[in-house]
C-alpha cells in the first residue's frame, strides 16, 4: 500500500530540524551550497509548496520554516529542482523568486511515471527568498521513499557581491516564454532573460566566452503535446551533447549539463535537430526550455593558480 504525505505541520518542521538543521553554519557563510530531498509520496494540492524532509547537504544556506530558501549573502545563485510524478499522475512545479516567477518543469505519461527538472541562475539580494511549489491549476503526487528520492532542491553561491574577485565572473541564464517549431536544425532563441550578461546575444542565441576558463552549461527543453524535443548544444561549430525527449499524448522533458574549456571568443549554442522535427512549448509564466552558463574558474596557464578547479564531463556515444 502506498502512504502519502498531504502536509508538513509546524511539529513535523519542529521535529526534522532536530535531526537535519534546515539553518547550518559549516565553514564559512561565503561558500553557500545546499541539496534537499524528499523521501515521501507526496499529494499536494494547487499551488502548494513542496516541504522537502530530508537535508542531503547543508554549508551555509538558510531556509524559513515552510522550506524555502533565504539568501543571506547577496550574490549570483545557480539553482536545479527535480522530481517524479507517482503513476498516472503529473508533474507541474515553478521556482519563484520572492512573488516573481521564473521557470517551470512538466511532466506526464498515461503508462508510467514521469521525471522533470530544470535549472536557473538568479542574482539574489539580502532576504530575496527562492520558492517551489505546484502549479495553481492542478494537483500533483509525487513519488518518494527513503532509499528512492526522486524530489530534489539544490542551491549554490556561483559568486558573492561582497567579494571582489581577480577577474571578471560570467553568469547568464535565459528561458523561451512562447512555442517554436523548427524542422531545419535552428539556433534557440531564447528572449525571456532571467539573468542578463552582454556574453549572451538574445538576438543569435549565441553565447560569446569574454574570458578564457572552464564554464558549465545547462540546458532543458519541453516538447509540445504528443510532440519531441531534440536539442543539441555546441562549441563553435562543433557538437557536444543532446537532449531528447518524446511521449506519447503527452508533453516530454529533456535536459542536460555539460562542462567546457573555452578560450576567449568561443562560443557556445543550443540548437534543434537537423532534419528532425522539433516542438518546444513555451507561453507566458510558463517557462520550461531554459539555457544557463556560468565560468567556474578563468584559464591562467599556471598550474600553480589557486583559482583552479577540479571539474569533468564525460559522455557515451552509441553507434
């Protein structure tokens, strides 16, 4: 028999901050990174926020009793929210800044369970606060148990603005608010920009590196009603990774996350399949296919930099 949790009462809060303090201080408040979990299925209705009951990883972050995130250190934060929807049921869930919102994930299948995720980049002020909840038109079950945690909520300080950094950071992150159809393998262009740099170029959908460094990408999509999402991103001219995603007498979610080293002037796009119909849904508040970069760490060529980071992507190419 499966159980599912409805709510999280001030007791249940009271109690989880016994175990997992939602308000940590490990090590110093400039480094801020946390991930949630949610270890329940879990019924929620419209519009409710999702209480995450299981803290993964805590350094520095902050949250206020219903679970949302409250920045204490001004600065540009990189976020990712996932979560699988129980059997026959949907995924519908946004991330609001304060009472802005800012993108959503979706998912549904008629046969099975169906799994969504997005990421965004956002510049956050003193007590801005970062929220997840459901779509207010619908309902939404969520599947979750404690050795199968599918809901996550993870959050991370990119660059803080009380720090002055030895080089210029690189952050942007843009979404598409109205549906696109492309056939002939386009460059995306995204016009809702979420978190504006003048390395991205709203106009080309083409990202510019203004520095040399090692960046990370991401990039989700979301296909129209019984339609696919086929997207590729690419360096210069040459292809790097996709996302796919296709359901049937549904809406499919497709994303990915790439690291790269770039050299100034690189540049960096996600267009649709070549020859392949693609259908991307966007309206609205309603902001599913996404594109966010930021440089983790400027290319000095001396190993001996203190400002270098250890970082991977690796791949697998089927033929």
């Amino acid at each position: 028999m499966d159980w599912f949790v409805t709510h999280r009462s001030n007791a249940m809060l009271k109690d989880i901050d016994n175990v997992f303090p939602l308000s940590v201080l490990c090590q110093s408040s400039d480094n801020v990174a946390f991930t949630l979990g949610q270890t329940s299925h879990l019924y929620l209705s419209h519009g409710e926020q999702i209480a995450y009951n299981k803290v993964i990883t805590n350094n520095s972050a902050t949250f206020d009793p219903q679970g949302s995130f409250i920045c204490k250190n001004p600065g540009i934060y990189a976020f990712h929210f996932f979560s699988l929807a129980h059997t026959q049921s949907r995924i519908w869930i946004e991330l609001y800044k304060n009472t802005n919102y800012i993108c959503s994930t979706y998912g549904y299948t008629s046969h099975g369970y169906a799994d969504a995720g997005n990421s965004v980049l956002l510049h956050l002020n003193t007590n801005d606060h970062v929220t997840i909840r459901t779509h207010s038109s619908h309902n939404t079950t969520l599947y979750g148990t404690d050795n199968q945690i599918y809901t996550t909520f993870t959050g991370i300080l990119l660059s803080s603005d009380v720090i002055e950094y030895e080089y210029k950071k690189v952050s942007f992150s843009v979404g598409l608010d109205h549906r696109v159809h492309a056939a002939n393998g386009k460059i995306v262009l995204y016009n809702d920009i979420i978190l504006a740099s003048s390395a991205y170029n709203s106009r080309t959908g083409v990202f510019t590196a203004p520095l040399d460094g090692t960046y990370i990408f991401h990039y989700h999509g979301l296909a129209q009603n019984n339609k696919t999402v086929w997207l590729e991103l690419y360096h210069n001219h040459d292809y790097v990774t996709s996302a796919w995603g296709h359901t049937e007498s549904g809406y499919a979610d497709a994303g990915n996350t790439v690291i790269l080293h770039l050299f100034s002037g690189d540049q960096v796009y996600v267009k649709t399949r070549n020859k392949i119909p693609v259908d991307l849904f966007g309206s609205t508040n309603q902001v599913y296919t996404t594109f966010s970069g930021n440089m983790l760490a400027p290319l000095t060529h001396n190993l001996d930099d203190s400002l270098s980071e250890i970082s991977f992507s690796a791949g697998q190419c089927l033929i």
